[in-house]
C-alpha cells in the first residue's frame, strides 16, 4: 500500500523537512511594513523554487502589493486547489521575545518539542505540512495521488488587497473542485478539526484631530478639546453596560445558534476557565448572556487593537495633542455586511465629534463571514483521514478567526474550500514567542498525506 | 544715568547676545529622557562658564539627577535670587518640526523676527534675558546694581524630582530678600505681566494590563479583557457631561474669585475667540459655567497627555494587547492637596478595574497652587519698570501653567517671588518649532535692567 510507505517515508525525512521550514521562516516576510518588501519577494521566490523541484509549473506573480505565487501538477482524478500565506505578521513588542523572531530554532519544552518563531504556525508551518506531504508522495511513488494546485499569498495579514482582483483576473486558472486551506488548528490538543464556520472582520483605523499642532496643557487644558478623551469616549461608547455592541444595525444577520449545532458544540465540553488561565485571566468579557465557546465562534465582537497618542516616552510631558489614533475591529458573523457597519461606524462617530474637531478613517475595508456546505463527499472522506491519524476522531467546528479567502473561493471561484489545521491554542500566533509544536509539523504532514489518500480514493 | 547707558549697550549688543544663546540652544539639554544626560551636563557647564565670566562664583552641584547651577555676586542694598531652568521639553513629534529643534535660527516672519528652536522660549531664551541684563550692567558701570545670586535647575520639565531636596540642603545659601523667576509670558502682544497666582501639578501615569501576553483578537475578542478597552472607560469616566472631574474631593479647596479679581480680569477682556482660532478650534471645551479665562487661570482641570497600546504601526494587527498605557495630568488651584487627589485616583481606577486585571501607578508626584503676596514693595517698582519699557501698563496676571519652584521659594525659603516673563501665546511651548520673538529678547533684556534699577533705587 503506497500511504503506508508515503507516511514511512515522512517519518525518516522529517529532520530534512523541519531544515527546509526553517529556511523559510529566516526570511522576514512582514507584509503590512513596507520595509520588509524585498523580504516578502524573497519568501515567494523560495517557494517557487520548492514548488519547482516537486515538479510543479510554478511562477511568482506581480501585483500592486506583494507577489502571489501559483503552480499546478498534472494528477488524476479530482482536482485539489492548496492555498497558504507567506506573510507574518510584525514581530513587537520586539522585546518580549526571548529569542530572536527570525532566527527559528527547535527547543524542548515541558510538553514537547517546539518550533519557535515568528511564521511557524502562521502560516508558514502550516503551509509546508501541505508541501512536505507532496514531496513524500513524489519521492515514494513518482507522482502524486490526485491533480494539484498552489496558491500562495503574501499579504493574508495586512488585509489582502490584491487578492480579490487577482482571483477575478484569474479565475479559469484558480478553479479547481475543491479549495484546501490549511490555516487553523486543532480543537484543544489533540482533536483534528475541520472548521466549517468563520467570521468575517471589518478593520478600522480612526484619527481624531482636535487643535491644529501639540499644546501645551498648562495653557489650554480644559478649554481646548482633548483628542484622546475624545477617543475615549467613542471606544467606550461602542459597547453597552451587558457587553453589546452599539451601532446601529450592527447585530443585522447575526442568526441564532441552531439547537443541533449548540448541542454539538457543547459536547465539545469547552474549558473556557482554562482557555482564560493560560492567559492569565479568570472572568469572561463579552456578552453577558452568551455562553464563552458562542462568544468565539458565532457572535459578532468589537475590539480595540491598538492606541496612540501625546506623549508615549519615559518620564511626562505636559502636552495636550493635536491628534489621537485607534485601530478598531469587528469580527462579524452570519450575513453582517461590512460596508454597512462601517457606514454605521462613520455615522456613530461623527455624531459623537464635537464641531471643531475631525475624524478620519484610513482604513474601512472588510470580509463578511463564511459558512462552508459539507455536502461535498471530501469532507467525510477527509474527516475520516483526520480520524485514522489523530487520537481522537475529528470534529466539524467554528473558529473566532477570519479567513477570507473561504468565502472568496466559494463567491468568485464557486469551490467549496475545507479548512484543515493543526495549530494548537498556545502557538501564541500574533504574540511573541510563536512556536509550532514539531508534533503538529510532523501529524500535520502525515496527515495531509492520508487525506490526499482518501481523496485519490474516493470512497464516502 | 546709569540706566540709560545701560539700555543703550543692550541695544548695541543685541547680536551678541543672540549668538550667546544660540551657543546655549545648541545643547540637547531634554531632561526627562536619559539617553540626553550628557547634554543636560554641557548645558549645566555652559552656564558656570558664562557666570564665572560675569564674575559670579559660579558652580555646577550633582543631585541624583541632573546638576544645579548655583552663583553668586557682590552688590549692594536688596539681595535677589534668579531662577531658571535650562532644560527642556522633548522634541518628538520630530516630522513636525519645519528646521531641527536643535538648530537654532533666526527667521523672519509675517509677525516680525523670531528665534526659533527647542527652549528658545521654555526657558533658555528668557533665561538669557536676565543674565544679558547683568552683562550689560558689568560692561557700563563695572558691577551690579543690586546684590544677585542665581539658580539654574535641570529638571523642570521633568517633575524636578531633586529640587526640593536640594533647597533644603542648601537653605542659607539659596535664601535672599526676593525671588526673580522668568518662565512665563506677556499678557496678549504687548502687555508685560507679573504672574501672581499659578496652578499646581499632579502628574500620573496609568498602567493597565489585561491578559498576561498579547493575544489574537480572533480567538480572544470578546472573551478577553481588552486593556485598551478598560483604559478608555477610566479615562472616559474621569468628566461628567458637564465637564467637572468626577474623582472624589476633587474639588476640595478650589476657591471661587473675589469680585475684585473677577472684574480685574473682566478688564483684561481676553479674547478667547482668538485663543482658540489660533489652534484651529472654535468652541470652548471644559466647565460649562465658567469663563475661559477663569479655567485657564483659576479652575483645576484633568487632561490626558499621552496613550499607548497595542499595534500602533502602519497598517493593521488584529492583536489583543496585554497592557495599555496613559499620562493624565491634573492642574491644581487654590489648597487642592496633590497627595490627596492621587489617593482618590487610585482608588476610582481600582473601582473601573475588573478583577482579574491590575493597575500601575508609576508616577503620582505632584505640587499644589501658589498664591504670591504682593505685599514686598519689589512689586509695585517691577510694575513701573515694566510699564516704562513697554507700550501698555504693566498687569498682576493668573497662569494656568504649573511653576512649582514658586511655591517652594516660599515653603522652604520664605522669599516671596516676582514670575517676570516675556513669552508669547503663540510660542509654541512644548510643541514643534518652538519660538521666541527677537521683540521679546531684546525688550525683555531691557526690562530686566529697569527692574534691577528700580529695585536699586528702592523707590515704590
């Protein structure tokens, strides 16, 4: 049997394999700083090489942003569209890091190995388990089980701009019969989960300017508008005393939970006390009336991801600003429409600015939720897979992340996409210290390697 | 007459003088960040060499933090003792700046020649005014007309954590019949001021940390306490709708004008309409019952300074940041006690906080009002001095700024204090391109010699 000899093969290669991962992670690929250009171009170089020497046609492609990289293998039988990012995000607080972001090492912690590094679980881990099961098949067989194709992008995590034009642009060569996306993770440590359920995100950056230039708070505090207290009070005027959010028309296309997906969901016996404490929290924000694993999967949020204003340094100056800066998110769900809540946003926050003083809102642009159809027979055949691989057998889950490009696939391209990880919860994606458990590189890459299996196969 | 000569070499001098503080405006003397400590120490060094030179005996003096400069001349009849500060004000935001703050230049604009650069007005510039003064009454008569000792500190625009201790230790020796402070500014254009009634300063610094680590607002929002967030509300909750400060026994100790001030000031008829334009505001913020006069004068206000949290950087990071950080000021009146408004503080933030998240308090210094008696006849012969040299009547003045030094000459030293100063509204104090007009210079250099002939002269 061929899997039997592919997953051999993964097992005696997966020091070459962890070697080729972290030559992609030293490449700095922060795609929303535009000083890390020439460093994204790098990491889409490299992967056209790799894809290349799996025999793949593939090729970097321009677009107003950074590159995306696409290649496509001859196969038999169903036709499997893989898409990843090479971009990570920024890397500060720089030093809360305790080794350097770009400079990925293995280290032995007390529960396992791990990867550490900026990239390891998002997403470049996550894209090479897909990778490294492609190049097992070849070497072990020659070819590989089903026909392939790769796309991948380079700026997931400064808010894809160039993606939906390049899809559209290219639609015929991006259509396959399925979309493989392998951006999330397990449910807890050890289930393997399919997530069938995403929240969209609308990100907003908003720039309140009272006076014209920095004063001096002596002089005109009181009587001269504050841009930070004005932002202040937008920010807390977003959420009401129960933890809802504001707007208007906000909660709009926010549907109830089914009772067949409540009930699964809490079988899943969710350890939200534990999910705080790794945090070093112990009482639930958010809505008051929702239950926490409701609050991540299926409810809208809106949080402040960054501020800035005055006088930041060592020590205290006594200035009274001419500007203040916040980057605002909502996280959306169901059929919630982003334009209309960032129309409702512009709306709520002009009627809170005081006459003289202006706001602006660089940003504005979003995704609206996606909710996959598992009436395709891959997604059984990939739970099974899953199962046969991992301890537990595997669930069909939500996730509080937004993942675009799945309701690209389905709206442009008319592909349903299976959304396949094996990140786990303390990763610490986004944070510093991100790490991958090896455990998850190396399940990972077996596991891909039985559902192309199952899929070659093709049995429900 | 003495006097005249001596007005007369000012006017002939004047470009030397400029290149003199030129020289002392080169020095990057930022007090409250260490990375400038060594030229805090070149500024301190700068002034002994220029004192010792008038004759003074002239020395630097450590403290834990940066160096006083202390000096002394003979003279006879009235002892006076001048203060200044030769540190400044950081220079960030640095891109606003049209030439560098530490270049400084002449420059000629629509309102006639000004000097521009960082400390030209806060306080280097009105410092030099004074001892250009004493120069000129060396170079023509050969001494002073009255006995003079100097005090330079170098952390006024840090919180002046070592002058009090210093003032203590070194009580006799900083002790004379009347202080001479030059810090602050004229009333409107031309109308020289002695400033009588100063606010105080009560300096925090709030830190709140949420989760123990940043988090992805994917997988937390909502759920997690957004620190972000909880500042906001604090900061938000600090002003009723009507503009008051709600804390606790704020308002402890705030007098109400005397009819007499109040129509005093009604007199001066400020132009707030032009205050404000002059930043590019339009509508008063603050007390919704008071003047705006009244609340830069003699009303306690609460601004925030600066906030800081999470992604602050170009494009968008949908993280969940652990801390968030903000500097609040409150300006003080009357017998408003500093320790007092910082205890209710604390425990208001305690209140907002959630439970599971922690506040920091890494500031909280502060200084009360200062009311100055007017009673010591140098008063009344400043008064008339500065009227003679200037087109309008000399005024006794409020000062929203806080200019603790004042205070603690009366505290600890039991000297009354006459703020004499030259500055302008449009300074630009503690903002980018920072200026002192030429006028101011050379006007103020002359006012100080009057000041010094009439207090010679001791007539009322």
């Amino acid at each position: 049997m061929p899997l039997e000899k592919v997953l051999a093969h993964i097992d005696a290669d997966l020091d070459n394999a962890t070697t080729r991962l972290m030559e992609l992670l030293r490449l700095k690929s922060i795609s929303t700083d535009p000083a890390f250009k020439q460093d994204c171009e790098q990491a889409a170089d490299w992967l056209v090489d790799d894809l290349k020497s799996l025999g793949f046609a593939a090729e970097k492609r321009t677009t107003p942003g950074h590159p995306m990289v696409v290649g496509h293998a001859e196969g038999a039988g169903l036709h499997v569209m893989f898409y990843g990012h090479y971009d990570v995000q920024p890397v500060d607080p720089l030093d809360l890091w305790d080794t350097p972001p770009f400079e990925p090492a293995l280290e032995e912690t007390a529960k396992g190995t791990v990867i550490r590094g900026r990239g390891t679980s998002d997403d470049k881990g996550q894209l090479m388990t897909f990778l490294e099961a492609c190049r097992a098949y070849i070497a072990v067989t020659g070819s590989l089980p089903v026909k392939i194709s790769m796309f991948f992008e380079g700026e997931e995590e400064s808010g894809s701009p160039s993606l939906v034009p390049f899809m559209r642009d290219n639609k015929d060569e991006l259509t396959a019969d399925i979309a493989l996306i392998c951006d999330t993770g397990l449910f807890g440590e050890m289930v393997p989960a399919i997530v069938t359920q995403l929240r969209g995100l609308l990100a907003e950056e908003l720039v309140i300017t009272g006076p014209n230039k920095d004063l001096h708070s002596g002089m005109y505090g009181g009587i001269a508008r504050n841009p930070i207290r004005i932002l202040s009070s937008i920010i807390t005027g977003l959420h009401d005393e129960t933890g809802r959010v504001t707007l208007p028309g906000f909660y709009d296309g926010v549907p109830e939970l089914s009772d067949e997906i409540r009930s699964q969901w809490q079988n899943l016996a969710f350890d939200h006390a534990g999910f705080l404490d790794s945090v070093g929290l112990s009482v639930p924000a958010g809505e008051l009336d929702r239950t926490p694993l409701e609050m991540i999967w299926s409810r809208p949020t809106c949080e402040v991801n960054g501020i800035s204003g005055g006088y930041e340094g060592d020590g205290f100056k006594t200035v009274l600003p001419s500007k203040a800066m916040a980057k605002i998110s909502f996280r959306l769900v169901g059929t919630q429409d982003p334009e209309a809540i960032h129309r409702s946003f512009v709306e709520y926050v002009n009627a809170m600015l005081p006459p003289d003083c202006t706001a602006e809102f660089p940003l504005g642009h979003g995704a609206g939720a996606s909710q996959m159809s598992i009436s395709h027979p891959a997604f059984e055949q990939a739970r099974a897979a899953l199962s046969d691989e991992w301890p537990k057998a595997a669930a069909y889950v939500g996730c509080g992340g937004s993942i675009p490009i799945a309701g690209h696939f389905k709206e442009i391209l008319g592909m349903d996409a299976m959304l396949i990880g094996f990140g786990r919860d303390d990763d610490q994606i986004h944070s510093p210290n991100e790490k991958y458990d090896l455990e998850s590189f190396h399940k990972g890459i077996r596991s891909w390697a039985r559902i192309l299996a199952a899929l070659a196969e093709g049995k429900k």
